[in-house]
C-alpha cells in the first residue's frame, strides 16, 4: 500500500489550509482529492465571491483590491467559523491577501501554493469549461503573485504531477515536524 492508498489521518494537518494559486493551478481538484484523502471538509472560495466579481472576471476584467477585500474576508471569516478542519481554495496572490486572510480567520492558517509554469496552467485553463475565468486574465495573475515567504507557514508544490502523487506531497509537507512547530509556536 502507497502513501496515497490510504487515508490519511486529519488529526496530523492543520486545521485551517488555504490552497492558493493563480486561476487554472487546480485548486478545486486539489482541494477535493486532498479532502477526500484527509476525511476533511474542501470549500472552493469561488462560491464566496460577491456577483458583481464574477460577472467582471466574466467579462475579462482583472479584480482591484478593492474588488477583492470583502471576498478576502470572507475566506478568512469561513476560516475561523469552521468547526472542523477546513480547506479553502483561494487565489491567495498577494502576502497582503494572505495577512488579510489570517487576520479574519482568527487562527493559524497554513498556505499551500499551487505552483507551476504558465504553459501547464494555460493548458489547463483552455482544456476546462463552464468556469467563469478566462485564459485571457492569466497574464494579470502572474503578474499580481507574490509566492510565500520563508515567515507565512506556507509550502509550495509544483501542479506538474500525477493528481495522487501531488496529493501525497501536500500531505507530507503539511505533516512535517517543523511546520507544525511553526503553527503552534513550539519550536
């Protein structure tokens, strides 16, 4: 049996886990492999995001930060209020965000980045259909990602992988000793 044949214990994770990416990094699929593996409970933040953002990402628009900050609330309201392990997918670009997003939620939140190259995510964005982003926003998110810090219990996995293997990789790293000293300040 492989690591990723088995469930893996939640109690060994972090209870907050925002999956952050640019659009297209897979932050639904991820989220809902990586609940199903963990037995925890996966939001997609897209479902948090006021009408009037959708409708201008629709159209073709890049959000403001203006645009963003009530949805970056939310997250982070989500967050605190779960009464169970939760994990959120929200883009998450900027530090900002992210410092916003832990504020609101009250607690330590833990960041993993849903990295890769521009043409693995554009192809991923071309080959979906029935989402609300278009591949022509891509540009303004990679230019508006900030990838974590060293200081923002936060880990970064590259998306080129197998589903199962980069599920695995996340499951490790959020189980690793010094991540979990880090959250809870013991180290």
């Amino acid at each position: 049996m492989t690591s990723h044949d088995r469930r893996a214990d939640s109690s060994d994770l972090p209870r907050r886990i925002v999956l952050m990416g640019v659009a297209g990094s897979g932050k639904s699929t991820v989220g809902e492999a990586l609940a199903s593996q963990t037995g925890t409970t996966y939001r997609d933040g897209d479902d948090l995001h006021p009408e009037a953002n959708i409708a201008k990402m629709s159209r073709g628009e890049p959000l403001t930060d203006e645009d963003r900050w009530p949805w970056l609330t939310l997250v982070g309201e989500a967050l605190a209020n779960a009464e169970t392990p939760l994990t959120i997918g929200c883009s998450a670009l900027k530090r900002s965000y992210r410092d916003h997003i832990r504020a609101k939620a009250r607690g330590p939140v833990v960041f993993v980045h849903l990295a890769g190259s521009r043409a693995v995510i554009e192809g991923r964005m071309g080959a979906r259909t029935g989402h609300f982003m278009p591949t022509s926003l891509l540009d303004s998110q990679f230019a508006t990602l900030e990838p974590p810090a060293a200081d923002e219990h936060a880990v970064t996995v590259d998306i080129d992988q197998p589903l199962d293997t980069l599920v695995a990789e996340i499951i490790e790293k959020l189980g690793e000793p010094a991540l979990r000293a880090d959250l809870t300040g013991t180290r």
